[in-house]
C-alpha cells in the first residue's frame, strides 16, 4: 500500500458520499487529486475547495458512479468538473497506487486492497460503459469537459472492442482468471 495516499476507512464506494467521508472526499481527497491531473485546466489558480454537486450510477452497472464536482478558487470562480470514480483491487490496485499521476485517489480500506480511482484510467486498467460517458445535461460544458466527454466516450468503445463492458475494474490477470472458474 502506498503511504502518501489517503485511506478513507470505508467499505464500499456508496458510504464515499455519507457525513464525513464525504468531507475527507471533498476536501482532502479531491482537492489533492484533481490539480495533479493532466487534464485539470486551471492549474495556475489557487483551489480552495471542493464540493460534490451530484453522484449517481449510470446505468444498470454498479461502476463507475459519476460525480459533478465544484471546484472553488482563491480570489473567486468556480469550475465543474466531471469525475467518474471506479474501484480497483489486487494487481491492478497495486500497479495504480504507485503512479505519480495516475488515476489513484485513495484507499477505501485500512487494509489497502480496495483503492478509489478515476473511472476513466484507461482500457490498460479499467473497464467503462459508454453510457457512464454522458455530459451533464441543461448547461452550457466547458471545453474541458467536452474533451474529457470524447476520451471516455473513446476509452468504452475501445474497452468494448477487446470484450470489457461490464462495469468491472480488474486486472487482465484478474479477468483471465474468474473466466476460467
């Protein structure tokens, strides 16, 4: 388990959004994570906060759940972010844990074998239903998010190309081996 990544003493991803997991998620876990990211667009600004607009389930697999995500700067100003956040386990969590910039936010559990990540890591290391992908809809998307909307729409077709749709967050060595048993 990699120290420098917060463990949030949870045991499933539904307690991430109740009292104060959800404060730890909000202020230390996300305003760590999001300004790291290749992808996040204001990392000149000051962030002085998170909050979680929205959360839910897209579609009838239990992961990714979607989050909308306010992000508050010094000075003033806000910008969404949407964050689809995913599990993953073994191998797979391990191997994430250790990136520098990867798609790693936390450990759900004391013991480090369930780690909370960005649901859109990457076909290497997650699978993503399409239906996860969607923008939000009654507001205008900033370009942030119509580009990050194309990379996931693009992340589920090639998950679902090479047979990996089914919501599931496993490693190739994972998946080879619950479809032998």
């Amino acid at each position: 388990m990699t120290e420098n990544l917060p463990v949030l003493g949870v045991s499933s991803i539904d307690e991430l959004f109740e009292g104060r997991t959800r404060d730890r998620l909000e202020r230390d876990v996300l305003t760590r994570y999001l300004p790291r990211q290749r992808w996040f667009s204001s990392k000149a600004r000051v962030l002085t906060g998170t909050r979680i607009l929205d959360h839910g389930r897209l579609g009838r697999t239990a992961l990714p759940v979607l989050t909308v995500v306010i992000v508050d700067y010094e000075g003033g100003g806000q910008e969404r972010y949407s964050v689809p956040l995913a599990l993953a386990t073994g191998e797979t969590a391990d191997a994430l844990s250790s990136a520098p910039s990867g798609p790693a936010m936390a450990w759900l559990d004391v013991e480090g074998r369930t780690l909370l990540i960005d649901g859109l890591a990457g076909v290497n290391h997650v699978d993503i239903p399409r239906e996860a992908c969607r923008p939000v809809h009654g507001r205008s998307h900033t370009t942030h998010e119509n580009e990050r909307h194309a990379a996931c729409t693009q992340r589920a077709d090639q998950a679902r190309e090479i047979g990996h749709d089914n919501g599931s967050f496993r490693s190739p060595a994972e998946r080879n081996s619950s479809a032998k048993s």
